[in-house]
C-alpha cells in the first residue's frame, strides 16, 4: 500500500435553497474559521498553510477566475491558492498529490457554490456543450441524463417505481443529517405523480438547486498529531474521463466510474467492496443514477441495478445515507460532501445515521451530463 | 501568351467559374462562343443555373460569338478600355445573335486585376483619393469639421479632410486650425491601423500615434461619415466562405450585498462613505469586505469617511469601455481617480471618476506631494448604487 493523506477536520455551512442574504464569501468564511478553530494551523511559511486549494466555479460564480473573489476569506493572501474548476472530488486529489509528493505537509481546501444565484442552472449545464453543435439542441445535463436514464433503465431493469424508491429514502435519511438540505418528506405515490422534466426523469428524481461552502484541512501522516487526535485518511484515487460528444459512447455503460474505481481501489488495496468497504456516498444527480453508480462502484452486479434495489442493496451496503446528492448539494461540489460524510462516519461523528464499526467508506462523484467524468476516492478510519 | 495591365486573356477565362452569378443565369439555356485573335477560342455553355467554360476549336452551336484581339478583351473585362468605343470602333464585333449575347454581361461579378503589392505611399494616395467618394452626405448634416491627418516618416505626408455645407474635400496639406489633428510618427502604421493590422490602442499606448483637439469627433464622427477604406489586394483572393455563428450569451444574475456591502451601499443613499477598520492593522477598506485579509480577522467596525478627500491615483481613458451590467457606453474620454478619502492613509482609496471638464485639472497625490482636493457631487434620487455619487468634483 502507498502513502496516504489525513483529512484532520472539516466544516461546512448547512445546505440551503438559497442563502439571499449572504455572498458566497460569507458562506466560506464561518467554515474557514472554524477549521482554524478546530486545528490551530496557522499561516507561517515554514509550518502553516502555504497553499489553498479552493473549488468554484466561473458560470456559477458569473465572474471570471472565480477564486479571485473569495481568496481573502479563505487566508489565500501571500501565498499559493489554485482552483479545482471540474468536480470538487479532484480537488482532494490534487491536494493528495501535493502532499504526497512531499511538496506541501498542510493544505487548505475550500469550496463554494451558490446555486441560488444564476437563473437557470440548465442554461449554466448548456454552456458545457459545444458552440456549433451541441448546444444549439438545448443540451444540458437535465435532458442528457434523461437520455442515459432511459439506456440504463432498459438495461438494468430499474423502473419509475424504483426511482420513487430512491427519492423518499433520499429525504428520510436527510432528515438524520443536520447539515442537509430542508426539504419536505415525500411518499412513493407523490413521487410518481411529480411532474415529467425530461422524460424518463421527474422534477422529484433531479436533485434540488442548493447553496453551501465547505472547508477541510488536509495533511501529511508524519505531522497530523498538531493538528488532530483523529484523523481520517484517503488512500486510494482515481479519476476517468470519458469520450465527451454523446454521440459517441455507450450510454448505458459504467466504462469510466469503472476505471476510476478499479484505480482507487488498488491503491488503497481493496480486493472486494462488497466486503471491504462499509459505507458508500454515491453522487446520485438524478435518482437513476444510485443504481447506476452502484453497479460502477462495484455493489451491484452489471444489469442488475433493479433487482438490487429490490434485494434491499441501498441499506445493506448503507448507501447515502446522509441523504446523498439526490437531497440537495450544488453540482459542482457533490464530490466534496460526499467525501465528508464519509469523514463523519469514519471518525464516528455521524449521529443518528451512524454505521457501527465503519473503517472503510467510498465517495464517488461526477461530472458532466451523462456522468461523463469520474472520479473515486477510498477513506479509512 | 501575351499579357496586358498584367492580365493574360485566359486569366478572364480562368476565372469565370469563380465569378459566376447563378443569379443572373436564370432560365438561359444557350452557348457563346469567344474567338480571341491570337489566342485561342473558348466556349461557355450556360444551362441549369450552372456554366461551362472549355477552350476549344469548335464554335459550332454557339448562338452569338464574340470577336477581339487580345489586348481589347482584356482591356474591356478589366475595365481599361471602354466596351461601347471598341464595340463602336470595330475592335470588338459579334456574330449571331447580339441581343442574346448582352446577357453574358449578368453573368460575371466583375474581373479585378491582382496587384502583387502596394507600398505605403500608393495606399496613401489611394485612401485618401477614395475619401470623397466614400464620404456619406447623409451623415453630415450640420457639421463643420475638417480633420488633418499629420503621417511621418520617409512615405508620410500631410492631409486634411474638410466637411462643410455637406460637401467633402481633400487637400494635401494641413491649414488653419484643424477640428482634431491625429498624428502618426510613421506613416506605415496609419496604413496598417486603416486596414486592421493594428489597433489604435496599442499605437497610443506605445506612443507611435497621438490626436488633437476634439478627440470625440475622430473616435466617434469619423467611422460614421466615411464607408470603410476596401483593401484594393484584399478584392483579388478568392473568398473563402467564411462560417460564423453569433451567439449572446445572457444569463441574469441575483447578486446578494451581504451585510458588509449591503451596510456600504446603504451609507451611499443616505450620502455618507463608509469603510471598515481592521482590529489589528488598523487598516482601512473601500468599499468594506467581510475580513482584513492580512490578518484574516472579520472587521466589523464600520467608520465614516471623507466625504471629502484628495486624488491619489488618475488616469484618462479614451475607449468607450461600456457599463457590463447596462451595456451603455461611457462618454469618452473619461477620468478614472482614486480618491485618498479623509480618515484614510496610505493606499486606502475610494476608485470613482472625475467630473469630465475636470479631467485636466487633476493633479495626483504622491508621497509628500498633495493631489487636488475633491468631494462627491450626489445623484438626487439615490438608490443604494455606486451612482449615487455622480462623479467627484475639484473641492474649491
């Protein structure tokens, strides 16, 4: 097994449809502040923070090198600060490689997205697409998904009353989470009756518009002791980015979680998830998507996403149950949250939600429609 | 085979595909023939909005053929010898039927001759020849102006364009008191600028081109009153079609204040200017922010400043940079100033602008040196908006 990195603490402010009253700089600086209460790290050259990782995003932020905004309340003056623009996921990642490679013991990683903002989150997806082509067709990653939805529907057998499955629980288990988004618990029924977005996808299936800021302190093994009694560590990463015009893969295919997967899983020596790993955080942005990624991740058999829910598969190998992306957190830093429910099971601060026992979890997120990009990372108690 | 003005006689022919307008073959369906002292025949077939051109000894099937010496076709398709005195001379005669042979002049756009190169002088002279007849009168109305042109350099000289009464006239040289003088330390770069190759901004910042006068006119006037200078090389090279897809992309925006902004914003409507204090530098900030950033502390100490205080930074800006959030378009040239507001030390300065018949009377601030007292002039009806403050003004 390689070299690890440890998560010392984390903060996060809680999710919300819409922080009016707030910029996203004063998302970022209650957590900013209490991670410098929870660690004590301080800024000097030699042994503090010299480099910040933040995650935002241009469109969403509507201004150009959108961490140019926050730098001043994440403690980014005078010193290195560079931004994850793709899924916050990689940010850990890249924070891995830093310290990893003995280039920095200490980084600071933040992260902000107010969704409230921007009109249209589907018009900001649309601006992922290709000028000439794609985008004039009104591509957005509502209307992709919905394409994969319905391949991977047909191929694994999940079917709307599976999805109507996937939402109620969603919400109940958020309900034990207090940093989820508020939103009203729902049955099956209403599920079903919610109104078609893009069919096969229902408004209730598609994750909610959200705002939150986050922050994490990252560190070396060697000095973790100044900073926490109780690390968590990632040990294992990997990322794939799949073919980017839609026309040209298989939609219904789990190619590239699958390689991402395989990737985090040697590194962190995994030799069967279904056993070694205890909690899985999946980044469900639409509800066929729990299944889906399952399946990619390892838990459910290919083709069988349906059956698996059906067999109970989403409580036996607890499956978000902080409520998962399904429940509310900006798009972009899906990634982010997941991995840090992942913390709060491994360091038992999880609560009522709380797996027993837990030593190993996975986070997995996506971006782009369709999850085009995957990334994968393995946490340790 | 001979040429003449440059041009070979198969040049025309060569280029008559390139040339046709399927427009002006509509419904035809007939045969030319072309029989060129000297030189050859060539046989166009127009069917189906489509032609053919092919040299050929066989004229036969044509309806009408034309008959010239080399010299005279050329001179005629490239516009140096007038068609109707060499029709009416002899020197270009047609067989058969005439009046069918007139529609071959829809046919073709017309033959420009490639010019290998121009220097600058003879693009001088054919820019500022090209003045009159790209002049629009329409545009004119009213105005008395006359703008001179002051171009350096071993190819340089001196013009001057004067509009009056909706007329236009050139003279090579500069009189009396120009409207607005725009100079050119090299004549070249004003060619280059005219036909795109530079912009204006980067020859002022660089210092190779400066104006006189009412800038205004020359910014904003001149585009409007002349047709674009055409590029007399730029005509010859077969145009590739070009694919362009105009896209706005709009998207609008709630930007929340925040409480600290909001608190700033607030201040404006109600005329008073406030910053923040750091708890532990003692620095000031304008506009407030949430936290001082060197000393990543939250400052929640809000003091009122100014509203008084005196020009630390200035400049002159002569692009008409629009306002994003309204698209409209500053009055040029505008004066950008930050104003070292009173309360304030160091580089803690308000950025606004400066009343514009103002804009030369300013002197900055620098180290022991004073700059030029200002104070705010308000907007009546204030809204919370960095408008509320119109501009700032000398404080005499």
């Amino acid at each position: 097994m390689g070299k690890r990195m440890a998560i010392c603490a984390v903060a996060q402010i809680k999710n919300d449809a819409e922080y009016w009253h707030l910029r996203f700089q004063n998302m970022l600086l209650g957590c900013f502040e209490s991670i410098m209460e929870q660690t004590k790290v301080t800024f000097d050259m030699e042994k503090g923070i010299r480099n910040i990782i933040t995650c935002s995003d241009d469109l969403f932020d509507a201004r150009t090198i959108s961490d140019n905004g926050i730098t001043d309340v994440v403690g980014a003056h005078f010193r290195g600060e560079e931004k994850m623009a793709q899924e916050s996921i990689n940010g850990l990642g890249y924070a891995m490689a830093s310290i990893l490679s003995g280039h920095d013991d200490v980084i600071l990683f933040m992260g902000h997205c107010k969704e409230s903002q921007g009109e249209s989150r589907r018009m900001i997806s649309n601006l992922a697409y290709d000028p000439f082509y794609s985008r004039p067709l009104g591509m957005d990653y509502h209307n992709v998904d919905a394409l994969q939805a319905r391949a991977y529907m047909e191929k694994s057998k999940v079917t709307d009353e599976h999805l109507a499955k996937i939402v109620v629980r969603s919400r109940q288990n958020a309900k034990k989470n207090p940093y989820a988004r508020e939103n009203k618990l729902v049955n099956e029924q209403e599920v079903l009756n919610s109104p078609m977005y893009a069919d096969p996808l229902r408004e209730l299936h598609i994750y909610p518009v959200t705002d939150w800021a986050y922050g994490m302190l990252l560190c070396c093994e060697d000095r973790v002791q100044e900073f926490t009694k109780k690390p968590v560590w990632v040990t294992g990463y990997g990322s794939c980015m799949d073919r980017y015009f839609l026309g040209d893969k298989d939609l219904a295919s789990n190619f590239s979680l699958n390689n991402a997967s395989k990737r985090a899983y040697e590194k962190a020596g995994i030799k069967d998830p279904k056993k070694d790993i205890q909690v899985f955080e999946l980044s469900d942005h639409a509800a066929y998507q729990l299944p889906m990624w399952a399946e990619g991740v390892g838990i459910a058999d290919e083709g069988k996403g349906g059956k698996w829910i059906d067999d109970g598969g989403m409580d036996k190998f607890n499956v978000n149950l902080s409520g998962g992306q399904l429940n509310g957190n900006p798009l972009l830093l899906g990634g982010a949250a997941r991995a840090m429910e992942c913390y709060y099971q491994l360091s038992g601060q999880a609560g009522d939600r709380q797996v027993k026992g837990a030593k190993r979890a996975v986070a997995q997120a996506a971006t782009g429609g369709a999850g085009q990009h995957q990334a994968v990372i393995v946490m340790e108690a | 085979m001979a040429e003449y003005w440059g041009v070979k006689v198969e040049d025309i022919f060569n280029s008559m595909q390139e040339r046709f307008r399927p427009e002006g073959a509509k419904d035809l369906d007939t045969v030319f023939g072309y029989d060129i002292k000297d030189e050859g025949k060539w046989k166009l077939t127009v069917k189906d909005n489509k032609i053919k051109i092919e040299k050929t000894d066989d004229l036969s099937g044509s309806v009408a053929t034309m008959q010239a010496d080399g010299e005279t076709f050329v001179g005629v398709n490239t516009g140096n010898v007038d068609a109707t005195n060499a029709f009416m001379g002899g020197k270009v005669k047609v067989e058969g039927d005439m009046a069918a042979f007139g529609k071959t002049g829809k046919l073709f756009r017309k033959f420009v001759i490639a010019q290998k190169e121009m220097t600058t002088k003879d693009y001088l002279a054919d820019m500022f020849a090209t003045i009159v007849p790209r002049f629009k009168v329409s545009e004119a109305a009213g105005l008395d102006a006359s703008f001179a042109f002051d171009l350096g350099g071993p190819d340089g000289g001196k013009w001057t364009v004067f509009i009056k009464d909706n007329v236009c006239t050139v003279t090579a040289t500069i009189e009396g008191k120009p409207t607005v003088t725009l100079e050119f330390n090299d004549a070249k770069d004003y060619v280059d600028f005219i036909l795109g190759k530079i912009d204006s901004q980067s020859l002022m910042a660089g210092g190779k081109a400066g104006a006189k006068g009412d800038l205004n006119m020359m910014a904003s006037k001149w585009p409007v009153l002349f047709e674009k200078y055409k590029d007399p090389l730029a005509g010859n090279v077969p145009q590739q079609e070009l694919i362009v897809l105009k896209k706005t992309i709009g998207l609008n925006e709630k930007f929340s204040t925040g409480p600290i902004m909001g608190k700033f914003l607030k201040g404006l409507k109600e005329k008073k200017i406030y910053a923040n204090k750091c708890p532990q530098c003692g620095r000031m900030q304008l506009p407030p922010r949430e936290v001082c950033a060197d000393c990543r502390v939250r400052v929640n100490e809000i003091v009122e400043v100014g509203p008084k205080g005196e020009v630390r930074y200035m400049d002159i800006v002569y692009y008409a940079m629009p306002d994003p959030l309204t698209g409209a378009v500053r009055d040029t040239p505008y004066g950008g100033i930050n104003v070292l507001m009173d309360g304030c030390k160091g580089n803690e300065t308000l950025p606004h602008f400066i009343r514009k018949d103002q804009i030369e009377k300013i002197q900055m601030g620098w180290n022991e040196k004073k700059g030029t007292r200002v104070r705010p002039v308000w907007e009546e009806n204030r809204i919370g908006d960095i408008w509320d403050i119109k501009y700032f003004e000398i404080d005499e």
